[in-house]
C-alpha cells in the first residue's frame, strides 16, 4: 500500500472513531427498511489504483488503416517485381530499367510499410500492433460503433506497482462497478516511466473523453482481509462508510479504505472484522438520521423581558 494511502487510512480511521454510534430501536429499523448482512474473509489479486481516460478510436482506426495500405501497396509492388523479372528472362519482354524501376518502387512501398507498423507500435503498444489484423479489425469496428470502448489507465502509484495487469475494475459514474479487458501495456513515456494499461470494455454509458477511476488487478500472492459488499457503502462529505451493528440497536458510522476492489465488493482491512453485521440496504437512511441537526443544536429563543 502506498504512504499515501497509508496516510489516508489513519485518519479515515481517526474520523470513524470519532463518530458515535446511531441509535435506532427495532421499529425505526423497520420502518427504515434496513438489512443485514454478516462479513466474510476475503482475498483478492494484488491491485494498484489507476486514472483511466475514455480513448476516441479515431487515431487508431487511422493508424490500422494505414498499415493495411501500405501492406497493400508493399504486396502489389513486391508482385510487379515479380512479374517483370519473369517477362524480362521471358525473351526480354520487359527491359532492365523497368526492372529497376519497380524494385525501387517495392523498396518505397517496403519502407512506407515498415513506418506505418512502427508508428502503431508506438503509440498504441506491442499487443495492439502484433494483433492478428482480421481481429484487429473486428476490434475497431466494434470501437467504432459504439460497442465497446478502449480506456488508457494509468496507475496513481510507481508505475511498476503491477509487472503484469491481469484484469480491471472501472467504478463508473453513480457508484457503479464494471470490469475492463486488459489489452497490454501501451509504450513508455519520453520520461522512461510506464505509460500505463490499454483496457477494453463495454461501451455501456462511456463515451471517449470521460475520465474514471479504476482498479488495476494483477500477478502475485492475494491480498487478505475482509470482503464489504458494494451495497454496504455509501457515500457522505466526500468519503465512504459503511455501518457496522455493534448491538440490536446501535450502528457504528466507519470509514472505508478499501485495499482492493471487485463489481462484488471492497477488499478492507481493520476496524471492520470477519464475523461483523453490516448494513446492506438502507445505509442511506442512517446518513439521513446522522445528517440531521440535533434538537439542541438550534439556538434557544431569547426569554421575552
């Protein structure tokens, strides 16, 4: 875990012990709709946090084509090389200039080729670029139409945090998660530093120029904790909490640092323990009964003289 994150689990924690536990009978409860469920131990792959950018797929559809054009161009000038070397030992049917002539042209068409694969190779990464082109192909389509989007993900920690990405987690806009194919890792940077993951997903609500949050999953041991379900988390003055039932009416406010994260639920460590009930559905009604002003915290009108 990053110092940063580290940090931030300290005094998340400093806030969730400060925040007295809501007290509801069994009838508010009720009348709340709220559930309960009991935490379980968990583990995840190894993650890292990560920006991710929506990509237009314009550049790449441009660069593919361009590929396509100049091993169209490399092909037929490579079989005009052939065809006249055979009509020229065919009774000299065709000179040695135009020989010439069209080896040079193949020698063109070969370099325009090879710059066009270099230039897909370094901007989009060896993945993309050793593609087979029929997939690749199909690959773009789908980008084009709308059907699925490619995402730059960059990871807020040492860019080596992950030696191999092995899959993706996109928190999306309103507190939803969806999962991200990852394509490979896109060249390095000028700086020598890792670029970051070109991930592959649904297009669903994204649109190229949206800017997410993401969670980078890789190789190595898993992480252990506890498992929070995503219905457990709710969102107040900027963080996350969930609330833990320390008895049959009290519910203890907790922030959450999550050390991993999964469409099912966030990988947490302590103060949250396997074992614990948490609240499942109606945590937002807890935020509500917390948010609202105390009886006394209104100023007292002044006694009439």
């Amino acid at each position: 875990m990053s110092p940063y994150l580290r940090l931030a689990g300290v005094v998340l924690a400093v806030l969730s012990a400060a925040c007295a536990a809501t007290e509801l009978d069994t009838a508010a409860q009720a009348r709340l709709g709220l559930r309960l469920a009991t935490l379980a131990d968990g583990r995840m792959p190894p993650a890292t946090r990560a920006i991710a950018d929506v990509l237009d797929p314009t550049p790449l559809a441009h660069a593919a084509d361009a590929v396509r054009v100049a091993q169209a161009d490399a092909s037929a000038s490579d079989a005009e090389v052939a065809r006249t070397r055979t009509l020229l030992a065919a009774q000299g049917n065709a000179s040695r200039k135009a020989l010439e002539a069209a080896q040079v042209q193949a020698a063109a068409a070969r370099a325009k080729l090879r710059e066009a694969r270099v230039a897909l190779r370094s901007r989009w990464g060896d993945d993309l670029a050793d593609m087979d082109p029929g997939k690749r192909d199909t690959l773009i389509d789908a980008l084009i139409a709308g059907r699925q989007v490619l995402l730059k993900a960059e990871p807020l920690g040492r860019p080596d945090a992950l030696q191999r990405a092995q899959g993706a987690v996109l928190h999306l806009p309103h507190g939803q998660d969806a999962t991200a194919k990852v394509l490979g890792r896109l060249p390095r940077s000028r700086s020598g530093l890792a670029a970051g993951w070109l991930l592959l997903a649904p297009a669903g609500p994204l649109v190229p120029g949206m800017v997410l949050t993401a969670q980078l999953q890789g190789e190595g041991p898993p992480q252990h904790g506890v498992l929070l379900p995503r219905s457990a988390i709710v969102r107040w003055n900027g963080l996350a909490w969930a609330y833990v039932a320390t008895d049959a009416t009290h519910f203890e406010r907790r922030a959450v640092v999550p050390r991993a994260m999964a469409p099912a639920g966030w990988l947490v460590g302590p103060p949250f323990r396997a074992g614990e009930r948490v609240v499942v559905q109606g945590a937002e009604a807890l935020v509500a009964v917390d948010a609202a002003p105390s009886p006394g915290s209104a100023a007292e009108p002044a006694d009439d003289d």
